[in-house]
C-alpha cells in the first residue's frame, strides 16, 4: 500500500516580509505564512496597472494567498528552496498600514524575520505574535512599543532555539533567585553578571520565561515592560551575536533619518 505525503493546505494566511523586482511586470515575494513558515513566490503580472494582485501585496497586510505546488528535483523530491507561484491572493482584513516610525518599527520585525528563520519551517506561535505585534507599533506610548518590540524579539529568538530557559542558570541548571541580579549573555546564556555587565533582577527573568511559557503575547510584552533598558541592552547584544552583523540594515535607516531631523 502507497501512503502518499498529505497536501499543502490549498489556502495559506501570510504576510510580505519583502518584494523584489523580477521583471518589468512580476515581483518576487518573501511570505511568511503561519502553514509552511517562509516562502518565496513569483507574483507574475503583479507591477501591471491594472492587475488585482498591484494594490494586495503589502506589507504588514494580513493575507489568504494560493501558490503553486512545489517543483520537484531530479530525484522526485520537493525542492523546497525553488520559487513557487502565487496563484492568488486576498486581502483579510487587519489594522490600518502602519505609518512614521512604526513604519521603520514593523520593517525592523521583517528584517529580522529574514535574516534569522530558515525557509519552509512553520512557526505558528511566532506568526501569531506578529500578527498581535503590529498593531501595537502604532500605539502613541513609546514604552509600549518598546514593550511589544521586546516581547518579539524574546519570541523570536526562542522559536528559533537560541534563547535559553530564563528560569534557570545556564552553566550550573541551578534555579534562578528572585531576588539576585543576573546578565544574559549570548555564549553563556543566564549567568551572574560581571562589574560591566547589564544585569536584570531574577524576577523579572521568572516572569519572563512564564510568560514564554503560557504563550501569551499581552503577557510578554507586559512581563517585558519591567525592565525596558536592560532588555534592549541584552537582546540586541544577543541578536547581533546570531545575526553576526553589528547593525540591521532597518536599524541604520533609523538612525540616519534620526540625524537629520536634530
């Protein structure tokens, strides 16, 4: 008896990360959709006047999109890294596009997303907490912002299996104490902080990895606003460590249009 693998889902919710230009009339797409993770797909005819695919493909809009199957090798194997095609693709509904600097905020979470998932590996959770993460850039309170951009970056890293448990001491697996101040270090994980280091109460550590734990992301980004500055300070230490380039591409445009408004 054949047993025959089980059809990708005819349907997929994705949002563009990314377009490229591919010819004078198509693009190609970076998705990220909650089924199958990232994908590449050829929206052929999309840059045409008149094509309904023109005012659908953008960024931070939640999508229903249809692709083509995957081309197989040589071998009768799925050549996942190929480029598929994007037979369809409708709007969902969402949040209004985002504008100013959430604009640069919500780019930023895509740089990220491209530079750190590997393509065809589904991270539902991670695609829901961006999803619940827009919305959020646009908010008037800056430190809610920071909050959410934490509490992304947190999921981030531990969907991707970089972040260590934040309950515990990584070297010894000895339970972190409430009351005792630790560092996060990218080639040590939770440890005790050195003189010149950035240390964040144990607490707050235990409330972060509960929170990671329950998969709340209203329950990370509050568990997160308790201590904004040294969560930057750390995550963006070990970001950079696995992103192996000192600053993001999204990060520098920021920080030169920051400039010139001084």
């Amino acid at each position: 008896m054949v047993t025959r693998a089980p059809r990708a889902p005819s349907s997929l919710t994705a949002y563009v990360l990314h377009r490229y230009d591919w010819s004078e009339t198509s693009l190609i797409l970076d998705l990220f959709t909650r089924e199958q993770g990232r994908v590449a797909a050829a929206a052929k005819g999309a840059k045409r006047p008149y094509s309904q695919l023109r005012p659908v493909l953008l960024p931070f809009q939640r999508l229903n999109v249809a692709l083509g199957r995957v081309p197989k090798s040589e071998a009768g194997e799925e050549a996942v890294s190929e480029v598929q095609n994007l037979r369809s693709a409708e709007w969902a509904g969402g949040a209004a596009m985002l504008t100013g600097a959430a604009l640069f905020s919500g780019f930023y979470l895509n740089e990220l997303l491209m530079k750190l998932m590997a393509r065809h590996d589904p991270h539902p959770l991670l695609f829901d907490t961006y999803a619940q993460t827009l919305p959020c850039l646009a908010d008037a309170d800056d430190l809610k912002v920071q909050a959410a951009l934490r509490a992304f970056e947190l999921r981030l890293l531990k969907e991707i299996g970089v972040l260590p448990d934040l309950s515990l001491v990584t070297l010894t697996q000895e339970d972190v104490r409430q009351d005792a101040g630790y560092a996060l270090l990218p080639e040590a994980g939770v440890a005790a902080p050195r003189s010149d280091e950035v240390q964040v109460c144990g607490t707050v550590l235990i409330g972060l990895q509960a929170a990671l734990s329950h998969g709340s992301v209203a329950a990370l980004q509050q568990a997160s606003a308790s201590a904004l500055p040294e969560l930057r300070t750390m995550l963006r230490a070990l970001l950079h460590y696995h992103l192996g380039s000192p600053v993001l591409r999204t990060r520098q445009v920021m920080l030169d249009v920051q400039s010139l408004e001084r």
